[in-house]
C-alpha cells in the first residue's frame, strides 16, 4: 500500500493522473453530444476524412494503423482524440527552435569530396548510403578518427573517467538515463573538479527517462555546483504526442576530440553494480578525431535551443592532427521532428546490401512490415541473418510483443537467440566484415519514429572484427530460439495479435 501511495503522490503520478482527467474530460464530451444527430454525422464525416488523409499522406502506415482501427471503431471519440493526440498539430516552442536549428546547423558540417570519391571506388553500395548520410541527413563521414569498441558498460565506463579526467576545455554530457549511485557518483566527482579548474561543464538528461532515477529539480542541484544543466522536454500534464518526443541518446564529449556513445546510461545497471535483470549487456563505443565534431555540433544544437549561448559554435571545433584511423567513420543523429527516418533507413540499406551475413543485436524487436520484408528478404537470398534479443526481459509486454514476431522471421530461416543471462540492451548492426553501426535505435517504434537518437555507422575499420567477435561470443551465452518454442496457443495468439496493432503506441 505504501509502495502505491507513493507512486500517486509521485510526479509522474499526478501527471497520469491529469492526462486521465483530460481523458474523461473528452469521453463526458463524446457522451453529452453523440445524440446530436446533426453534430454526430458532421464528426463521423470528418473523422472518415482524418482516416483519408492518413492513409494519403501516411509514408509509414503501419506507425498510424492504432489511431485508423480506433477512428473507425469509434468516429466521434477517435477523431477527437487523434487532434489532441495522434496529429501532432501542437509542438512546443523548445521543439520548434530545436528544428529550426537543425536547419542551420548544416553550414557547420562540410562533406570533404575526396573521401566520398574515395569510397565510391572501394565500394558503391557504401558510396551510396554515405552519400545519404551526408548529403540528405547532412552528417559528413570522415578518414582520420580512431575509434574503440567496447563490450561491456563496465569496460568503457573505466575509459569514460580517464579521459574526463583529462579535459582542459570543455566537457558535454547528453542522456536518456542518468541515475544516482555509483556510476554517476564517480563521473559527478570528476566533472565539479573540471569546474573548478574553469572547464565548461554541461549536462542534459531526458525528464520522462531519468523521472525515477533523478530528485525532481536535480538541474538546480547541478546548477548550484557550477554545472550547467538542461532538462530535456520536461513532462507536463497535457494530451499530447509531444510528451512521446524524448532524447534517447548517449552522448558524452571531452574537449572536441574525444567522444563515447553506444547503448549505455549512466546508471548502475549498466555497469552490473546494480542487478535488476540479470546480467546486464551493453556497449559502449569512443572516438577520437575530427569525427567527434558531429557529435558537438548535434549537442550544441539542442542546447542552444533551450539556452542560447553560443553565437559561434566554430569554438567548439578543435585542430586536430595527431589522430590516424583505419576506416570511415560517420556519427549521425536522428530527429522525430522531420520526415525523414534516419534511423530506420540506415538500417534497411545495411539490410539491402547485404551479401554474406548481417547480425543484429536488439533489446527489442517491434518491427513494421518493410523491416520484416527486408530481413527476410535478404535471409531468401542466401544471407545469414541473426538476431539476439534478451533472455530475461524488462518489460514483460513488450517481451512478448517482441517474441510475437519470432514465426514469421524463423520460417523464413532467420536464426534468432536470446541472450540467456539476463538483459542485452546493445543496438548494434554488423555487416560483411565492412559494415556496422553503433548507437541508441532500437528496433521499435519509439526510436525509429519519436525520438532524438544517435549512432555511428563505420565502413572499411578494423574495430569491425571486434564488434562481430562480441556477437559471436555472445550468440555462445544465448539460446537458440527453435520452431517448437515461438508456438503459441490461441488465446496466447490473439493477445499477440492486439499488441502488435498497438504496437505503434507502446
């Protein structure tokens, strides 16, 4: 009871608790008006024209099939909720300044010609996705960063305070999760020493993904240490798709030439200093060189946007001249507030291209029916297609909407583990021996569709061996997943068959 209490009396409590009342507020609407014929037929209309226009406008149907199957079930209540919901029609004006500024940060990122020419006469098919990186989604891809390859939170969070320790400039921290405790405690130390040393210290963290790991007004703590801090899209009490727009990166930047990201939070957890799920497995992944300037440059832009400090963020760009790298490589972001689906798109042209083999780590496999197309389309023409996802789940629903889509990929000889120890929650595509990317995106809707995410996509690097070593060493830990065992019963079946209708929403 204490446990239930608390969590009423909690933030994200009164917050559900104010959506629902919007909720009712809507329904009592519904109620008091749909036996006012005229005014009934009028929004049945327009709920018919909501569903057209989705349909024609729509270039991923299945993210809007929830919002068409509830319109059509129930007009009046449906379309209405769709306008305050599902239509995306109201954004804040932090949300609107961070796209603006995605418009203007391009001049800060320029493609150097001679590698994109040097790529294209190693290989087209690369040539072609980096030239949709880079010309379309504006990240250029570069030839002179180092770049290390982690596979365990716990080894590259050793390598995180050894470099933070290091900063003379500045130092940049952008994440989904960050938790008290151990983890953070250690990474805390160092950067109020940084400040006293006159670094420029800054630090954002998502308000939904760090609500239970973090006091309410935790920034203002910060603040009060001399550490600048941003709070990403703070949850307000309002019916709107806006609150599903969150900042699920991993970003942290020292001084413009180093730079980590990967699947890890900094929280406990990920370390294994905290066991929640059994083992926990992660990645981590550094660079060093001129390829760290993405990363700066895709910080500054949401920074700016809620603080607007830096007029010339040329500053932040160091000269770099010391650093070899093997390969290619290329950090890119994803912004939900376009059109365009980078995240989702890298990884389909990945699975187009692909010729031997391509293995894919996942914590979560909620996929639409042009990734299914693709990954079963390239296991029929001979590629070997693996997939890991966890053994021991974090959400139970989402578990079993993910194994919802076992069958179809088996049948079609996709081999599919699960990672027997506990929890896997690296988001890593690896290729050929040529090819992997690295970063946040999750094979869901919430990372391909609403949120702020990032990756590193690498071509040509000899860490490639490392990241494909790490799958295969992890594959010997997993659990095949055999035809017997995706066999479900009916009842199992139907409920299987609800969650992926609304599989956009969770």
């Amino acid at each position: 009871m204490g446990a239930i209490l608390k969590l009423l009396f909690s933030r994200i409590g009164i917050v559900a608790l104010c959506i629902l009342v919007q909720i009712v507020w809507i329904l009592l609407i519904v109620a008091n008006f749909s036996s006012y014929i005229p005014l009934n037929v009028i929004l049945t209309l327009l709920s018919v024209l909501i569903v057209l226009a989705i349909v024609k406008n729509g270039k991923h149907i299945d993210n809007k099939l929830p919002w068409i199957i509830l319109i059509m079930l129930f007009p009046f209540f449906g379309g209405l909720l769709y306008v305050f919901v599902g239509a995306n029609l109201y954004s804040t004006p932090m949300l609107k300044k961070i796209n603006d500024n995605k418009k203007s940060e391009r001049k800060y990122l320029e493609q150097d010609s001679k590698i994109i020419e040097d790529i294209a006469n190693k290989d087209l098919d690369v040539h072609g996705q980096v030239k949709y990186i880079s010309n379309y989604v504006g990240y250029p891809i570069y030839d002179n960063t180092d770049i290390k390859y982690f596979p365990l939170g716990e080894d590259v969070y050793k390598v995180m305070l050894e470099e933070l320790k290091k900063a003379k400039k500045f130092i940049f921290l952008e994440y989904f999760i960050i938790g008290e405790g151990q983890m953070w405690q250690g990474i805390l130390d160092i950067l109020e020493q940084k400040v006293k040393e006159g670094v420029d210290v800054r630090v954002m963290y998502d308000d939904v993904g760090s609500i239970k790991s973090l006091p309410n007004n935790y920034n203002k703590f910060l603040e009060s240490k001399g550490i600048k801090c941003v709070v990403f899209n703070k949850l307000k009490p309002v019916i709107a798709v806006i609150m599903n727009n969150r900042d699920h990166r991993k970003i942290m930047i020292i001084d413009g030439n180093v730079a980590f990201s990967g699947g890890i939070n900094i929280a406990d957890e990920y370390i294994n200093k905290k066991k929640r799920y059994g083992h926990w497995k992660d990645n981590g992944i550094m660079i060093k060189g001129e390829a760290t300037w993405n990363f700066t440059v895709m910080f500054l832009k949401i920074w700016n946007a809620y603080r607007e400090e830096d007029k010339k963020i040329e500053q932040f760009k160091p000269t770099i001249t010391d650093v070899k790298g093997d390969g290619y490589v290329l950090p890119y972001g994803e912004n939900p507030l376009d059109d365009e689906i980078v995240g989702e798109n890298i990884y389909l042209n990945i699975i187009n291209q692909a010729k031997k083999y391509i293995y894919i780590f996942t914590p979560y496999l909620i996929i639409d029916t042009e990734m299914i197309s693709a990954i079963t389309l390239a296991r029929k023409r001979g590629v070997d297609v693996r997939i890991i996802t966890p053994g021991i789940p974090d959400k139970k629903i989402v578990f079993t909407l993910t194994r919802s889509y076992y069958e179809m990929l088996i049948k079609d000889g996709v081999s599919i583990y699960e990672y027997t120890p506990g929890f896997l929650h690296s988001k890593v595509f690896v290729c050929d021996d040529k090819i992997a990317t690295v970063g946040t995106v999750n094979l869901d809707y919430r990372s391909l569709y609403l949120h702020f995410e990032c990756g590193i996509y690498i071509y040509d690097s000899k860490v490639i061996e490392d990241i494909k070593k790490d799958f295969l060493t992890t594959m010997e830990k997993s659990k095949a997943v055999s035809k017997k065992e995706y066999k479900v019963g009916f009842i199992k079946s139907m409920f299987q068959a609800v969650l992926k209708i609304f599989a956009p929403l969770m």
